[in-house]
C-alpha cells in the first residue's frame, strides 16, 4: 500500500487499516511457522507496510493535536 493512499483516510481507517496488517502478518509467520509459506517476501512487505501505515497515523495524530 502506497503512502499517498494512507494519507487519503482518516485516523481511524488507519487504526483499522493496522489491525488488520497486524492480523495479516501474524498469519504469514504462522504459515512459516508450519513451513506452508511459499513467498516468503510477502513477510518483508507487510511489515513494511505496517511502518508505513503507523508513521501515517502517528502524523495524523500529530496534526490533529496542534
């Protein structure tokens, strides 16, 4: 997910937006876990995202305290 798309929602589609990343990396370490992960890129990604989606909301918060 780009950042440009994460700036474009509010606070709290991006608290939802990292629940849900969260959600989704805890699955993908469970299939690597169990050896069932093909891609394990996928891994880097979402935790990329995750950063990503975070430093977005963490700004957002920011401007809303001013």
């Amino acid at each position: 997910m780009k950042a440009s798309e994460l700036r474009a929602k509010d606070i709290a589609g991006l608290q939802k937006e990292v629940g849900d990343l969260l959600k989704a990396h805890f699955g993908l370490r469970m299939q690597k876990a169990t050896q069932q992960l093909t891609n394990h890129t996928t891994l880097g990604n979402t935790r990329r995202d995750i950063a990503r989606a975070k430093t977005v909301l963490a700004q957002k918060k920011k401007e809303a305290a001013k």
